[in-house]
C-alpha cells in the first residue's frame, strides 16, 4: 500500500490532494482525495488536516485491506443506510466549528445516512465500477455555507447541489462542520476484479 501526494491546481495554501494505492505498482488501484487544513489555535493546520483525512478516509481504505469491521463499517447493496447497487464501506464522521453549536452539523450526520439521499443525485456512471471514492463536506455559520461532494477527487455539481438542500442545520452564533468518506468498492453483480485482489493481498 502506499500514500502519495499528487499535484494540486487548488490555489489553498494548506490543500492537499492525497493519492491512496492498495497496490503502489499498480495506478489501477489508486484513490483519489483531497483534504484542506484546518486552522485549530495553536494547532500545524496541514497536521490536523491529515489527521481529518486519516480519520474519515484512511480508516475506508484501511478497512478495505483489512476487511474484518474494525475500522470502519460495511454496508451491503441493500442496505437501507447504504448505496443501492453498491458494497460500500462508511469512513468516519469529523466535525468542527466554534460556538455552542459547533457539533451540530456532525450529529445530524451520524443519524441522517447520505448514501441513499445522494444516490439519485450521483446517478449511475460513476466512472469505474470498483473502488469509487465519495468525500462529503458540508457546513458554515452566520449566513455561509459549503456543501461539496467529490467522487474521486473532482467536485461532483448534482450531488453536490443535493447536498445543499438537505435539512442539515444551519448553524448562527457559531460555525459547524462535518466531513466522511465512502469508498464504494464494487458495484452490485460485479466480479472481484484485480484491484480487490491486491488489496486483499496487501
């Protein structure tokens, strides 16, 4: 396995585009994320960025190798909380902000799945039929918001947009955000292609 820092067209100082290989001698195998850093006082912003990233998107990718559940969890096609047609496997969920409501973007989360709600929006070509990578970030205060859907690290307009007009809260006095991640690792009826192979092997 292996992680690899890709170029960035992102004008950010502290973007980052985040290449992930169950198989580093094979591109085949590659996911593609992208994480900012976040200001946290006296926190490195680029460290807590990548600790975001480990938490939501590293533990997918991890539970793909290790495939036991103790990373992060397996959801089945059919799953009412999942991604109908899909085996996904759910990342954590992170949030932030500031203020008395800071945690609330990231409750709502955790009891709302967003598999089946963004399902319609992403459609069904999502550009590969195995290990198709969905990051979800969403949040604001005091009259801002972001809602940004991105399937293998290119901002997807439809689901984003769906996104946005979900009943998450909008926070005042305050900021709050939350992110996750979904690696969808093979479409429904679809053989256990090559780049599963390796990752079991890894």
């Amino acid at each position: 396995m292996a992680v690899r820092l890709a170029e960035s067209d992102d004008p950010h100082p502290h973007h980052l585009d985040l290449v992930f290989l169950a198989d580093r001698d094979r591109p085949e195998t590659a996911v593609r994320d992208c994480v900012t850093g976040i200001g946290d006082g006296d926190r490195d912003p680029v460290r807590r960025g990548i600790e975001v990233w480990a938490a939501t998107t590293g533990v997918s990718l991890i539970e793909l190798v290790a495939h036991n559940g103790r990373f992060a969890g397996h959801l089945d096609p059919r799953d009412p909380d999942g991604m109908p047609g899909w085996h996904a496997i759910h990342g954590g969920v992170v949030g932030w902000g500031t203020g008395a409501r800071y945690h609330a973007v990231q409750d709502w989360l955790v009891r709302n799945p967003l598999p089946p709600a963004l399902a319609p929006a992403l459609g069904g070509d999502l550009g590969r039929d195995q290990l198709v990578g969905i990051k979800v970030l969403f949040g604001g205060g005091d009259g801002e918001q972001t809602a940004e859907v991105r399937v293998n690290g290119a901002p997807h307009a439809a689901a984003s947009a769906a996104l946005a007009g979900l009943d998450w809260p909008r926070v005042t006095g305050g900021r709050a955000w939350a992110r996750t991640f979904i690696l969808l690792v093979r479409r429904e009826g679809t053989g256990r292609g090559a780049p599963l192979r390796a990752a079991r092997r890894a």
